[in-house]
C-alpha cells in the first residue's frame, strides 16, 4: 500500500479508499494531497476487524459427566 495513502488511511479512522480519494479530490481535508488509486494492499486493522467467526466442528463423540 502507497505509504501516503495507508498515513491518512490511519488517521481517518480507517476510511475506505474511494471516500479518501474524494476528499483529496476535492479538497475536504487541509493538508490531505490528492490521491491515486490504491495500491494492491490490505490493511492488517481493517482485515481483522472484518473477520467472523467460523463455527466449530462437531465432533464425533458426545461427552458426559456422569458415568451411565
């Protein structure tokens, strides 16, 4: 990822890239240049806080406390 982008990625709480792009387009943000298109990354915060949880296998025996 472009060290630029991936800065006011940060900063901006991780915002998507196209609305970054759009207030560097249009001059939203002092001091934010105008930005390219993103590079070929994925941000490691972003990535993880989008993960769900996968369901756990059943398993083949069933437990029990107390003998039967």
């Amino acid at each position: 990822m472009d060290e630029q982008i991936e800065l006011w990625h940060e900063r901006l709480g991780h915002m998507n890239f196209r609305d970054l792009r759009t207030l560097g387009k249009f001059n939203c943000v002092r001091g934010l240049p105008k930005l390219g298109k993103k590079a070929n990354g994925i941000c490691g915060p972003c990535q993880q806080g989008k993960q769900t949880k996968s369901m756990h296998k059943k398993g083949k025996y069933l437990t029990t406390k107390e003998p039967s």
